[in-house]
C-alpha cells in the first residue's frame, strides 16, 4: 500500500517526484537517481541530513554531494561525512573533503586514518597542506621527501634551501619526524652542489650520523678548493673523537677561527666603555 502511494504522488505532484524516489530507496532499496539526492541534500534541514543513513550507501558523487553543503550546516556535515570517511581509499578521501575546514579534518584526524603505514604514503602531503598538525608525530620516509623537496611543494615553504634546513633541524620545528632512511636522505640532498658553509658544519657536528659516514659524505668538502667549506667540514667534524680531518682542511679552520677573533677584537674596540658602576 505504501509503494502504492509513494507512486501515486510521484504522478499526482511531479514536485514531489524526487522525494519519493528517496523514500522507495529507503524502504524498498530501489536506487534514486543522483539528481534527487542532490535537491534534497540542498534544501533539507540540516538536522536531516542524518537520513542518509537510511539510504543506499552513498556513491562518492553523493559525498561530495554532502560535502558541499558544510557551508550551511558545518559540523553536522563533518560528522555525518565522518561516518563514511573510514571507508573511502585515500584519492576519494581527498576528493571528498575539499569543502572541510582544516578544523573539522582535526576533529575527525582518527577517521581519516592517516597514521596507517599504507595510507601514510598517499595522504601526507595532502595532510600537511591543510593543516600540519594532521602529520603531528607522523613519520616521513624517503619518498615523502622527495615530494616535500619538489618544485610545487618547496615553493610553499619558503623555498627548497630552506625547507632543507628545516628538514635538518637547523630552524624551525618540524610537526612530523624523519625514519633514518629520509633523515640520511635529507642529509645528502643537503650537500649537493656548494652547500653553505653553515649547514655544512651542522652535518659534520650531527649526533645523528654516525663517524664513519658522516667522513664518507664530507670527504669531498674536506678538500673542496673553497676553503670556507674546508673549515666548516674540519671544524664540525673536530667535535667528534676519532674523526680523521686532513691538514688542509685542518689549517682553513685555524684560519677562519683566526678571522672569527679578529673581526669580534675589532668590533669590540668601537664599542662604548662600559658604564660605570
């Protein structure tokens, strides 16, 4: 009898038509056309919204149909996405969530299943784009950082050089940690080309690398024709007993240290007197 009403009002009220094709969804599981699903998620009162759940399980269409009315109805619209989220591969999950406040992807961080090794992958960057506490002690590997050190990522971030330095922990903190494998990873990137001096001395001075290869990776600085580099490899490997430092890099660090005093003996003798007490 139901069926038979829902029927006769599609063809008594065609304005009615699209409701009812939702409502013989719900109670007779007879898809709906998308199109219903669109008009009744538009205007329906939020509060209703819920009703999805008597439905088919929704289509990615229809997600993104839901999604779309966060504007109007913004927490009930995450939470109700919340519920279908865990189940989405991580393409969808980014498909899906465009119209999400950074703030509501936090809200439902666990849902979104990021910390999953095999989801890790695919979404960190996409996390870390919309708000970088969705990586907070997440773990980067080496592919990962390949794509943070690309052209359209490193842009964002001030650039490649200083993402780099980020990365090794000279400025800034980062919201995620390195696996040994990127962390070694970062540390070679690091020192391709005529890297400065300064974020050479940090390598050379790391606690993180062990003696032996941080020696193989600074050979080629050790006796780089640029005494500047030589200093800055000599003078942060000179903290780690046992390290082997050849004499000409040995003398560019004396040097510079000699430079270092001059310059400050001679910035001291234009300071005032101090005052007297």
């Amino acid at each position: 009898l139901q069926a038979e009403w829902i029927s006769l009002a599609r063809k008594t009220h065609p304005t009615l038509a699209p409701l009812g094709d939702l409502m013989r969804e719900a109670q007779q599981r007879i898809p709906a056309p998308d199109t219903a699903f669109q008009g009744w998620a538009r205007t329906v009162p939020c509060d209703q919204l819920q009703d999805t759940k008597a439905l088919l399980p929704p289509s990615i269409a229809r997600l993104r149909m839901l999604a779309r009315t966060q504007p109007r109805c913004a927490d009930l619209t995450a939470q109700l996405l919340e519920f279908y989220l865990v189940r989405l591969s991580p393409e969808d999950l980014i498909d899906v969530t465009q119209p999400l406040t950074s703030q509501q992807l936090l809200a439902m961080r666990d849902s979104l299943r990021i910390a999953e090794p095999a989801r890790t992958e695919a979404l960190f960057i996409w996390a870390l784009e919309r708000d970088h506490n969705l990586v907070h002690r997440l773990t980067a590997t080496p592919s990962i950082v390949s794509k943070l050190l690309s052209p359209v990522h490193a842009n964002r971030r001030g650039g490649r050089e200083a993402l780099l330095d980020a990365l090794l922990g000279r400025r800034g903190l980062l919201s995620f940690g390195l696996s040994p494998e990127a962390f070694q990873f970062v540390v070679r990137e690091s020192l391709k080309g005529k890297p400065p001096p300064e974020r050479v001395a940090h390598i050379a001075a790391s606690s993180r690398i062990p003696l032996a290869e941080k020696q193989a990776l600074l050979a080629g600085l050790l006796r780089s024709r640029d005494p500047r580099l030589r200093a800055a490899a000599a003078g942060g490997l000179a903290r780690t007993v046992g390290a082997v430092i050849p004499q000409a890099a040995a003398r560019a660090c004396v040097a510079e240290l000699r430079t270092a005093r001059a310059c400050m003996d001679a910035r001291g003798t234009t300071l005032a007197a101090p005052p007297p007490r």
